[in-house]
C-alpha cells in the first residue's frame, strides 16, 4: 500500500498538494457526500439486484442450470427446456449441511461457493466443485458427501480466480475426462485421472524453449494451450522459444535486499520475439511429431496472446478433422495483416497451406471469438473477413475456392455461435444488421451456408446474450439494455419462445436512489458520423446549474470507453464520481471496434490519436444542447490505454482538458509488448535520421504542452505495462518544468488490488479539487478491497 499521500512534482522539489496554498476554492465537500456518491459502487448497488442470469450453464442431459440471486441469498436454478419447469436443482439448506460436515467448515446456505456441478441418480446425486476440491453429495437422505479428489493439486489447481471468474486450472482435460494433460519443468505431462499415474510426453522442454506454455509478455500463467483430439489419442501444441527474446525487469519495493523479477517480454521493434514450432504429441507412444513448415509468429487472429479464450479451454485458431488424422490450423504473421490456413497430416507432420488471406492495415476473425471453422466431413470451410468493408462470413471448399458468400448487408458477424454441419445451417451473433437500433446491441441470427433464409432469432430492440445448448435445439437469451433490465427466454432454435425462465428485479435497486445512464448520440470528429456512449447525472440533477464534465475514456483500438450495451447497476465509478457534481460521459470513438471496418480502422498507425478529436467533438456537441454543461471545466480520465489516452489529451489538447488522471498509460508502445501494438500500428521502421513512425504516439515527446493538473499512477510491478511508461513522461515533465502530481503505488500489477479504494478515492478528490475548485473531505475512507470483493464476488476459497 502507499503512504498515504502521492507526490506534487515541482522540477526537482517534491510537496505534498495539501500544502498547496489556496488550493480550496469553493465549498467544503462532506464525508457525507463521498459517502453517498460510495453507496452507487459496484458492491453496493449490485447486492440490490435480483434474479439476475449469467454464464448459463448447459448438462448433458439437455437441461440448464443458472445462479439466482436475491434476498434471501444464491439459489441455484434447474430449468427443463422440454417440461418447460424451472425449479431449485438441490436443497441448499441440506447440501450445505452435509458439505460443513464433510468439509470440516461452516458453509453458508444462502452463499454456496459451488463453481460447477452435475447430478445423476434422478437429481438424487450432486456431483460439485467448491472451493477448489470436488465432492460427491448423495441427498437421496439426510445428505452425505465425500471427496472425489485423486490428487489435491488438481483440486487446488480449479480453485476459481480472483474478479469472479473462474480461471482455467492448469491442466486440460481429455475430451472423455480420463487424461488431465499439463506442464511440468517446461515439459508436456499426462494423468490418468482415476488412477493418478503420470506420464511424461516430451523429454527436450527446457527453459524459454518449452511445450505449451502461455508466459509470453504480459501473459504468465502455468496453464498450457493445447487441444485434445476428438480419440484423445493425440494433443496439438507447440514449443515455444523465447531464448532470444528480451527480458523485462522489475523490482519490489521491499525493507531489505529485493528480489529481482525478470521474465521474457518482447518489445516493438525487437528484431527476435517469441516464436512457436507446432508439433503433434502421441500420447499413447509418446512420440512428438513436428509439423514440416518453419516457426510461426506467437501470434492469434484475435487478440495479442497465443490463445485468447484460453481460460474457457479453447485454443481458437487450431482445429481437429473429425477423425484424428488432419489438424486444421491459421498462422498470424507479426504485423497481423496476414493469415495463413493450414491443415497438416498428423501422422507424417506434412503441411499443405489452403489459402491466405492479407489486409491492408489488420485483420481480425470477430469479436470474442475466432469465427473459421473446418467442416472436416465435407472437407470445406467456413472463414471470417472483413474484405467488404463489414465482418461476413463465406463458404470455402478444401482447396481455399470459395464457394459462396454467406451473410452480406451492413452490420458485422461478431461471433458464430453454433454450427449444423448436416442441415448446412449456422447461427451466429451479429451488430448493426437491424436499422433504427443502436449499433451495438448484439442479435441472434440463422443462415443457409448458400447465404440463403437469413432469420433474426431474438427479435426484440435489446442488447441479446446468447448460450446455445450443445445438441442445438435451444438457446438461452438474456435481453436487456443500459436502462431496462433483463429478461431470460428459452427460445428453440427456430427463435421460439419456449419459456420465459425470469425477470431481473430492480426495485430494490431503484429505491435506493438509483437512476439509469442517459444513453447518448453525438457527432464525431468529421461532424457527420453518429457516435455512441452514456451520460451520468448526479440523481439531484438541477438543470438550472452548471457541472463541470468529465470523460472516462478507453481508446481502442480492441475495444472501447463504454463497453457493454447491456443491463448494470453500475459502470466503474461514472456514476458515483457524477455524484460528486459531475456530468460524467463515456463516447465509444472512431478506430474502437462493432462497427464498420473503415470506422475501425480510423487511426491506425497512429496510436497518438486516440479517439480523442472525437471526444472533444462529442463533448462540445453535448454542450451545445445542454446548458448545464460547462465546456470551461473539461477533465479526463483512464486507466491503460485510457491512462495513454488522458495524457495526451492533457498534452495535445492543453486549453480544452483543465484536468486529467492518467492510470498505468503505456504512454510510449516501444515499451509495450509487441504484439498489441504491431498489430494496430505495424511493424516500427525508421528512417535514417534515427526517426521512427512510432515517435507520434509517445506522450513524452509532447509532454511539454502540459498547462492543467495532471495525475499520473502506476503500479511498480505492472507486469503488463512495465511502470517504465509513466517514468518516461515523468522525466519529460521534469525536464519540462512542469508541475504534475505522480503516484506510484508500491507493489501492485496493472490492477491495482488492495489499493484500489485508495486510488478511486484520489481519483474523486483530485476532480472535487481541481476540476470543481471545492475541498474534498480529508483522508475518505472508503470499503476496503477484501470487504468489496467478498460482494462482488461472492464466497472466495479463504473464507
């Protein structure tokens, strides 16, 4: 944790702002009104909401279950789409008691820490993970349970990750459940699960040059990427090399001698970056056979790691034939505006490249989900571009013709959900195909692979979350937007409505005070292109006043400020800090993506840009209409990329921006991992001055213009954007003569963990400080992390 206050930078002399004189201009900010603007955060407003469906989870049977949260605690949901029944999957109150007793530790019915389960035995038999080990409940009775753990590191190893998600364990799982595949002293393992018998499969895994490990840059985990063959016979992976790449390097900070943390993180411009040799593992022999072709990039269609849904067990861009005997794999080149389409001979490691696809400036296969996929059975292909101007989908046979076509119009295929191979049918999500609704709102959609009878599945003007069945009869549609709340249908796959599963209660939530964003439309930089965000008032909103306006921004280019279209009780902080007198606005700008191409494509090679000209056009073109609005009091916020973005516009904007917090920036992307960056601004070339087309975007070159109140934040052992980022603008400042305020905060990542209500709480003080010239109250105290988490995410494996 830090010390409590950060640190004034006057050239060389360093004071704390409280001694800055008259620094207090206008009222006195109570404790409590921080603490009323602390009541709309996440952990407080999201208990208030009821009945609330995510991550529905699909069994074999063909049944669905789901968590239900309301007053009276988590209940976990059975829904029956053929009996149309939706019902309590177990006796919690019994399953909890017979769980204590097993456990050894009191468990609270009302918050069962249960991340999966199963049942069997006409329901009578619950089989669960929770809190990292794996029981069986027999309730047929007063309710026993007993472990099923063969191995205690496997159970630990599934314990859910910290931020509610559950993190993929570090092993992966035969498709039959019997083999648990995974690293061990930069080796490929197996384990017989029911016996515990270990196997090694690789003998020549050494450091920086190992079997399907995923620790390149800013990723570091001990779960290996890989996928099974339908027989699980066989594992496609890699070796991966690092040997020749660059190390980064951090220290903590620490009442002793440190301890050096170095790891292997390529940079732009590196001439050597992580490579990857792919190779076929016989599990039964074991044998490694080697694909005949040269390394490829550490590259994926998608995102800047190898694997992008990784945590879900999927590595996207390699797929088996049907049959075990051809795997079907797309290689990425560095810069990303190439692809490759490959399908190898498993037994012989013989290559043969179907197509290639280039893009001029990148290309990406969807968004949240790599959408090419090998029809192995008819030998063809379904592949994802972007070549019209729009994200569409097209036929291709085994030899990279292409057939057909398959969806067209305005609007992208987001993600293709679900795949009838036999009827020659897909279902896919898809934004922008419905005019009149915001662009954004994601739909359901049906399609012959001869591009024919196109259906819209979920019919309702609604952003739609989807989760298909595995047997393709049904999906479960969550619908809802920003300011309405969900409803859960069961719908056939025809779009039917099956059965309406539940509706979120709000009430709650909207007599504690809360109000709904207001959703906005402006203008962009060029005054003609529509842009689209959300406005936060404070809930007394007096339009017969004047806010100072504040921009909470996330530049892109692989997403946006906004995010989700969906239902939440709360967006960060937006609507707490509007609390504070705040206008608060988040505007998804050009060169962020789920609209068109060219409208993703807006600033590439030019990551200085930012979004920012359209921030300032959109928040101008609000002010136009609203009054109450006060241009002359203009601030910025972000943190990552939005800390990049709010520097700049302090920087390039000096006259509009009076006030900026700039959190964890990778204020120059030379000092980011290479993936990321090469791919939104290409490769780095220089010319022969020692000028580089990456000099544009780095803050510190234009960190002079600086004239309002700066924040900048880091965490010392980001080991995503290394703390290097910010030091660099913090010496350019210095060397500026510039006054800023800088908070490092001690031995924190990209997230800032424990410290994080201390850095919301400085946000908030420095926008009431200098933004709105009032007194912030001293040294607010707000929740602590563990208490906030607890709520947010439910029971965690310490408690």
């Amino acid at each position: 944790m830090s010390s409590g206050k950060s640190l004034r930078v006057w050239s060389s002399v360093l004071l704390a702002p409280i001694a800055v004189a008259g620094w207090a201009q206008g009222r006195q900010v109570t404790t409590a009104d921080y603490a009323h603007a602390e009541s709309f955060m996440n952990y407080n407003v999201n208990p208030l909401v009821y009945h609330s469906v995510s991550n529905p989870v699909w069994m074999g049977d063909g049944r669905f279950w789901y968590r239900d949260s309301a007053a009276d605690g988590t209940t976990f949901m059975l829904v029956d789409p053929v009996k149309k029944t939706k019902a309590a999957a177990f006796d919690r109150e019994k399953l909890a008691k017979a769980l204590s007793t097993a456990a050894g530790t009191k468990l609270d019915a009302k918050r069962l820490p249960i991340a999966e389960f199963a049942l069997s035995d006409g329901d009578t038999v619950v089989a669960l993970e929770a809190r990292g080990r794996h029981w069986r409940c027999d309730m047929s009775g007063e309710g026993k349970c007993v472990s099923t753990d063969a191995q205690k590191d496997d159970a630990k190893a599934a314990s859910p990750a910290r931020g509610g998600r559950r993190e993929r364990p570090p092993f992966a799982l035969s498709p039959d459940g019997k083999k648990a595949a995974f690293i061990r002293d930069w080796n490929l393992w197996v384990r017989d699960v029911a016996t515990g018998k270990e196997t090694q499969l690789t003998m020549d895994g050494v450091k920086d040059y190992g079997y399907a490990t995923d620790n390149a840059g800013w990723q570091s985990s001990d779960r290996p990427i890989l996928v099974w063959s339908p027989d699980g016979k066989k594992i496609a992976t890699f070796q991966q090399d690092q040997r020749k790449t660059g190390e980064m390097y951090l220290v903590p900070t620490t009442n002793g001698h440190p301890q050096l943390k170095a790891w292997k993180y390529p940079l732009v411009g590196d001439k050597d970056v992580t490579m990857i040799e792919r190779v076929i593992v016989d599990v039964e022999s074991p044998k490694v056979v080697r694909l005949k072709m040269p390394p490829d990039q550490h590259r994926s269609m998608l995102c800047d790691d190898i694997s992008c849904r990784s945590d879900d067990g999927e590595w996207e861009d390699v797929q088996w034939s049907d049959d075990g005997k051809h795997l079907a794999f797309v290689s990425t080149s560095r810069d990303h505006k190439q692809e490759w389409l490959r399908v190898a001979d498993v037994a012989t490691g013989d290559v043969r490249e179907v197509m290639t696809e280039t893009a001029p400036k990148f290309f990406e296969s969807g968004n949240g989900r790599s959408n090419w996929r090998y029809l192995s059975g008819t030998n063809e292909f379904l592949w994802f571009s972007e070549r019209g101007g729009w994200g569409q989908m097209y036929l291709y046979d085994g030899n990279g013709k292409l057939k057909n076509q398959i969806t067209h119009g305005e609007g992208n295929v987001t993600q293709v959900m679900l795949i009838d191979a036999a009827g020659r049918k897909l279902y896919f999500e898809a934004v922008g195909k419905e005019t009149g609704r915001d662009p954004y709102f994601r739909h359901y959609y049906s399609i012959h692979f001869d591009g024919t009878g196109m259906k819209l599945l979920t019919p309702e003007d609604a952003d739609h979350a989807i989760t298909p069945s595995p047997d393709g009869k049904y999906f479960v549609d969550v619908a809802s937007t920003a300011t309405e709340p969900q409803t859960t249908r069961l719908r056939s796959t025809s779009g039917d409505e099956v059965m309406e599963v539940t509706k979120q209660d709000i009430s709650t939530l909207k007599a504690a005070g809360w109000v709904p964003p207001m959703p906005i439309t402006v203008k962009g930089r060029d005054g003609k292109t529509d842009l689209y965000g959300f406005l936060f008032k404070p809930t007394n909103f007096d339009a017969t006043k004047k806010y100072p306006i504040v921009n909470h921004v996330y530049p892109g280019p692989q997403t946006g400020s906004c995010g989700s279209r969906s239902f939440a009780a709360a967006h960060g902080d937006m609507q707490s800090l509007a609390e504070l007198g705040f206008i608060v606005v988040c505007i998804d700008g050009m060169g962020t993506p789920w609209r068109s191409k060219a409208f993703h494509e807006a600033y590439y090679g030019n990551l200085g840009d930012n979004t920012i000209p359209d921030q300032v056009a959109g928040m101008k073109d609000l002010a136009a209409r609203y009054a109450w609005i006060d241009l002359d009091k203009a601030g910025m916020y972000g943190h990552s990329g939005g800390g990049n973005a709010t520097a700049a516009a302090m920087f390039n904007y000096p006259d509009f921006f009076k006030v900026g917090i700039a959190e964890s920036g990778n204020h120059d992307q030379r000092d980011y991992e290479d993936d990321w960056a090469e791919r939104w601004a290409g490769l780095e070339v220089k010319s022969a001055d020692g000028k580089s087309n990456y000099d544009s975007q780095a803050n510190q070159y234009i960190a002079k213009n600086l004239k309002g109140h700066l924040l900048l934040a880091h965490g010392t052992m980001d080991n995503n954007v290394p703390p290097n980022n910010t030091l660099l603008v913090v010496d350019a400042l210095i060397k500026a003569n510039k006054d800023f305020d800088l908070l490092m905060i001690p031995n924190v990542q990209h997230g800032y963990g424990a410290a994080t209500p201390y850095m919301t709480r400085r946000r908030w003080d420095y926008f009431v400080q200098y933004l709105a010239g009032d007194t912030p109250p001293h040294e607010y105290r707000m929740k602590p992390w563990a208490e906030t988490q607890a709520i947010v995410n439910g029971p965690s494996d310490e408690e």
